[in-house]
C-alpha cells in the first residue's frame, strides 16, 4: 500500500514536470514564430518600397496583390517580374513562410524528444527505488538471519544508508531485548527454585515434628520442645518471605528511595537495636568511633534495613566476649561506614561470593538461608553507593560501605 502511494507520488511529479517543459516550448515556439512573423513582413515593406521608387503610381496595384494573395499564383509572379521583383526575392518570401512551418514543427519535436527523455529518467529512477527496496528487504531478513555484521566502512552517504543503520540499530536492540528477557526468565525460574528449596527444608521439619507430636506417650516437656522448634522454623519461614517482598519491591523498582541527610551514629544505634538482646546474650562489646555530628545522605529505613543484615552477620560469626566495632569517617568524597568484627573470618574461596543470593560459605550456619547481605548491596547499589568485603580466616571481617557525595 505505501510502495503504491510512492508511486502515484512520483507519476504526479513526472506530470508536473512534463507539463511545465510543454509550456516552455510552446511558448519559446511561439516567441520564435512570432519573430519570423516580423521578418516577414518587414521583407514584404522593403518589396514595397522597392517598387514604389521605380514606380510609385502602382502602389494601390500592388498593395492590393499582396492582400489577395495573388502574389503566390503564376499571374502574380509574373506581374512582380514585370515590376522589377526577380524570382529570388519571391523564394525568400517562400521560404520564410516555410520556415515558419518548420520550426513550429522543430519545437513539437523537440518536446516529444524531451518528455520521452523525462519519462526514460523517471522510470530508470523509479526502477532504482525500487530496486533499493528490494535490497532494503534482502538486508532486514540478513540482519534477522544474523548473516550481517555492522562495519561503519560498510555503508556510504544518503538516505539508504541511513536506513539501514537505524535497522541495524533497532534490530540489535531487540535482539538485546530479547536476550534480556531470556536471562531474566531464567534469573526468575532459579530464584523460584532457590526460594523452593529454602522453604522445603523448614517446612520438612515442621511436618516431622507434627507427627511425633500426634504421638502419645510423648511428655509436657518434650512437645514444649518440638513446639518452640516449630516456632522457629516459622520464624525463619516468615523472615524468608518477608525478605524475599523486599527484593522483588526493589529489584521491580516500585520503591523510590528517599535522599534525606540523617547522622551516621543514630543510623547505627538504630540498626543495632533488634540485635541489642543476642549481642548482650553473647557477652559481645560494641565500640564507635567517629564525629558524632557527621551526617549522610542516604534513606534512613532502607540503609538501617542494609544494615542490619551485616551487623547480623558480623554477630553471628563472632563467638561470645568478642567484639563488633562501628567507625564512620567523613572526606570531601564521601562517608564511610566500616563495621568490623573478630569472628572467624570468611574463606578465601566463599569471599567473592558472599554477596550472591542464596549463597552459604562453609562458616554458613545451618538456618542460614544466604539473603540478607544480597539485600544489603542491592540498598547500598540503588543509592550509588558501593559496599566491600575484606576478611582473614581466623582474624575477623571488616565491611566497608560508601555513600558519594557527588554521585547523582
């Protein structure tokens, strides 16, 4: 449908120029006949005045000749002779008539020639249009087909060219696109699976324990046993999910986080506080050591949230009486946030992937499900900020997290 309004579009143009040319050599035709005309008659007033002088008493007589057109029969002739007119003089008359005739007809010719001329430039064009379309074609299928690599060198200046770069452009693009989609289909499929086997393990148990609670010979103090055990596992079950709402809100980016500037120690007192019980359980001494009144541009509930999950981590692998140690310092860069630890240190081999979800090093705990420090980079990421791990089996470890203060 668009190829035809293409074409209608150029065969009105060819009719357009092919009637201007056409006026052009009919006027220039006429302009030129119109010339002759003069000519004509100003060699019909030198006849007449030629005569004249020999004889003016003719005068009447021979005006009224060259009215009634006798001059051109044999009479006339003749009666011209008579009067002194030769035969070359009336040839000329002759001819300049004929050559009226022949240049009207030189014109008509010329245009015939000259819009036959037009046609055969409008159809080689059209016939290249089209035959640059089919090769527009022949190229989107190779560029679908993969059998084309894009090469700058490759193309030339103009609109063609132009074309099929933007294809080129816009079929990588969904070919990214598409590959994006691909791994994110399989990103979702593990994840699902991960969260599957997450929650196998806890329910599994729970299930077992049911049954030996249905047992009746068990005591008060066993079921006691077996139901805070339950507990538990739903505790974890319930920490699992809520954790895994937090991601998917992240990671969909339905949650805006909000740039406000809070001080750093009430940040840390305040991630500290749902821990404050199992580190006093612990024996485990806290130390801070920074300006009290530095502050830093960051959500306060989500950064707590990061938090948190470190701080947590850092508990949990530092045995009783050790220590947990909170140093913040502030440059015209940023503010950083390190939190140390003397438990026993990550290995080497789980270090490089201790921020990957669902990932347990061998110093895991058993209930570990290997989530939360994956959600404390994603925080820290989504504010451009940048979180690091350094570690010495048997000596501790030691996160560092970094807000910029340029960054947009």
């Amino acid at each position: 449908m668009r190829n035809s309004q293409e074409f209608k579009k150029i065969i009105k143009q060819f009719l357009q120029v092919g009637l201007v040319v056409f006026v052009v050599a009919i006027l220039l035709a006429l302009g030129n006949i119109s010339l002759y005309q003069q000519h004509f008659l100003k060699q019909q007033a030198t006849l007449i005045d030629a005569i004249c002088e020999k004889h003016p008493e003719l005068e009447e007589e021979i005006i009224g000749i060259l009215k009634d057109g006798t001059g051109n029969s044999d009479e006339g002739l003749e009666r011209l002779q008579h009067y002194g007119i030769d035969e070359d003089s009336i040839q000329t008359l002759e001819v300049s008539k004929t050559l009226q005739r022949n240049v009207l007809i030189f014109y008509v010719l010329s245009f015939v020639i000259l819009f036959c001329a037009v046609v055969l430039v409008y159809v080689w064009n059209l016939r290249s249009f089209y035959r640059k379309l089919k090769q527009m074609n022949q190229y989107i299928r190779d560029v679908l087909n993969d059998k084309i690599t894009f090469h700058l060198e490759d193309f030339e200046e103009g609109t063609f060219s132009l074309l099929q770069n933007d294809v080129y452009k816009i079929t990588n693009k969904l070919k990214e696109q598409n590959e994006n989609m691909i791994k994110d289909k399989k990103y979702l499929e593990e994840t699902l699976s991960d969260i599957s086997h997450q929650l196998k393990t806890p329910l599994t148990s729970m299930y077992m324990i049911n049954n030996l609670l249905e047992e009746d010979h068990l005591d008060a103090k066993t079921k006691k046993e077996f139901l805070h055990k339950n507990e538990l596992q739903l505790e974890r079950i319930e920490w699992l999910v809520t954790s895994l709402l937090k991601l998917s809100r992240l990671e969909s980016g339905m949650i805006q986080l909000k740039k406000e500037e809070v001080y750093v120690k009430d940040l840390i007192k305040s991630a500290l506080e749902p821990l404050k019980i199992p580190i006093e359980v612990k024996m485990q001494k806290t130390i801070f050591k920074g300006n009290l009144k530095t502050k830093v541009c960051c959500d306060f509930h989500w950064t707590k949230e990061a938090l948190v999950n470190i701080i947590k981590n850092a508990h949990e692998h530092t045995p009783e009486k050790g220590m947990l140690e909170f140093v913040w310092q502030d440059n015209p860069l940023y503010v950083a946030i390190i939190i140390t630890d003397t438990g026993e240190g990550i290995d080497p081999d789980d270090l490089k992937h201790i921020f990957e979800r669902f990932y347990k090093g061998k110093s895991s705990s058993k209930d570990s499900i290997g989530i939360g420090l994956n959600m404390a980079k994603q925080i820290i990421d989504r504010q451009q900020g940048d979180i690091s791990v350094r570690s010495i089996v048997g000596q501790g470890t030691e996160f560092t997290i970094k807000f910029y203060k340029n960054r947009v």
